[in-house]
C-alpha cells in the first residue's frame, strides 16, 4: 500500500492542472496550489509512514 502514495499528489496535481487549464490559467499563476498540493501530501504520506511503524 505505501509503494502506492506516489499517485496521490501526482493525482491532485493532474487535476489541478487540469482546473487551471480549463479557467485559463498557466502553471505559473498556479504555482502556489501545486506547492500546497505537493506539501499536503507530503504531511499525509509522513503521518500513514509513522502509523506503520507505530503499529508493527
């Protein structure tokens, strides 16, 4: 399951680029969302990690 955390922020971020494509944005203007994005899983995949080792 862990091996699998990778599709998660290259998930939200595909469809982030996806939103600010269709509102005509570029990547640039929306930098910030993907950096939110990239941070937000960042937290999570840290946290289930310690999870795992805490309840071996």
């Amino acid at each position: 399951m862990i091996k699998l955390f990778f599709l998660l922020p290259l998930l939200m971020c595909t469809v982030w680029w996806w939103y600010i494509n269709s509102k005509g944005y570029s990547v640039k203007q929306a930098w910030k969302g993907f950096a939110y994005i990239i941070g937000f899983n960042v937290v999570v995949i840290l946290f289930f990690t310690l999870m795992l080792f805490l309840t071996r």
